[in-house]
C-alpha cells in the first residue's frame, strides 16, 4: 500500500473522531447542564459561537492526535489496544488543552464553557464507535 492510502486512511479517521467531538461536546454540556438554556433558540447560538471556539482552540490538538495515532495505526498490536491507546491519548490532549487555555484541566464547568469531560465523552465514544481503517489492519 503507498503512503498516500495510509496517510489519508490516517487522517480521515482522526478528523471523524475530532468533528465529532467538537460538533457533540455542546451537545453533552447541553444535557448536563439544560436548566442553563431558555429555548431552542439560546440553545443554537450556544452551538454556534462553542462550535466556532471549539474548531479554532482544537486545531492544534487535532494535529497532535493524527501523529499519535499515525504512530498507532502503524503498530502491530491489536485494534482493541490501539483503541485504548487513542482514547487516552485523546483524553490527555483534551484534558491539556482545557488546562492550557483555562488553568483548570479536568472540569464539567467552566462559566459558560463547556469542560474538558464533555470533550472528551465524545471523542471516546468516537473512537470506539466509528470503523477502523480497513487500510491499516
């Protein structure tokens, strides 16, 4: 297989697990915390201005995970480890970022943000959840 097929099996992969944690962490902190939101409408713009945050503060996390899991991918270990690998390199990288950018790394409440845990549920979840790269068995 060139480079070219692994790199992009790579990339697609991570970039899944990334959007959905940035698209579902409001939607968690939504769960967590409904009595916070008026009505559909507060609810969006939450979505909305979280989302644009979230894609902007994640970016460099994003990278940082794909080389990870560049690392990963090409072990000889099976999938069922490499996935318990990416989700704690996931968490580690969420949980980073939140210290980094609020000074408190593992929290459910940052004023209105939403912490690093609603980040990380998802990113978890993806992991597990969306189909390995045939690719890269």
């Amino acid at each position: 297989m060139s480079d070219y097929k692994k790199t992009k099996a790579v990339f697609t992969y991570c970039f899944q697990v990334w959007m959905t944690a940035v698209m579902f962490g409001p939607v968690v902190y939504l769960i967590w915390y409904s009595k916070q939101f008026d009505g559909f409408t507060d609810w969006m713009g939450f979505e909305i201005i979280i989302g644009l945050y979230s894609i902007m503060y994640s970016i460099p996390g994003m990278l940082f995970f794909s080389g990870g899991a560049a690392f990963v991918f090409l072990r000889p270990w099976p999938i069922a480890a490499k996935r318990i690998v990416l989700s704690i390199w996931s968490s580690l990288l969420t949980i980073a970022a939140f210290g980094i950018l609020f000074d408190r790394p593992i929290t459910t409440k940052m004023d209105m943000f939403p912490g690093s845990i609603c980040y990380c549920l998802p990113s978890i979840l993806s992991i597990w959840i969306y189909r390995w790269p045939r690719r890269m068995k």
